[in-house]
C-alpha cells in the first residue's frame, strides 16, 4: 500500500531577500533565510552544490536555489568575502 505524503507548502517567491553566507574556517556556508538550512557551500569564488544520490554541482555567482526543506527561493549574488 502507498504511503500518502503530505500536500507541499506553497513556496515564496519573494526576490527582494538573498540568503545570507556564513563564513567557517576557510569555506562560507549558503544557507536559506527562512530554515537555515545548508544550500550550498562556497569555494574559491564557485557555490558546490551536493543533492542526494551523488549529484554534485559547481557553479557560478549569481545562484539561486529553491530550499528543499521550506520550499523557499534563495539567492547569492557574490562569494562571502
């Protein structure tokens, strides 16, 4: 028997915000502005991006990514300096 899911939240789509970056040790993290939670990792002026079953992604500023815990869009304009 299938196990239902519950119906998704209806995502934002407000583009005033961009998320914010927090910087670690050598790495700023990406995460979304609504649950804090990791998008994406910048290194060396490129955000990595890491999905489930393996998918990985390198790609350029600006980024802007759909957060798969809340549904809300974020975007990162530069690298966290």
């Amino acid at each position: 028997m299938p196990t239902p899911f519950p119906p998704r939240q209806a995502a934002s789509t407000s583009w005033s915000g961009a998320a914010k970056t927090k910087p670690t040790t050598s790495n700023a993290e990406w995460r979304c502005t609504r649950c804090d939670k990791l998008l994406g990792i910048c290194r060396d002026g490129r955000m990595h991006l890491r999905f489930a079953r393996g998918h990985e992604y390198l790609v350029g500023f600006p980024v802007q990514a759909t957060c798969r815990g809340c549904g809300s869009l974020n975007n990162a304009t530069s690298p966290a300096r």
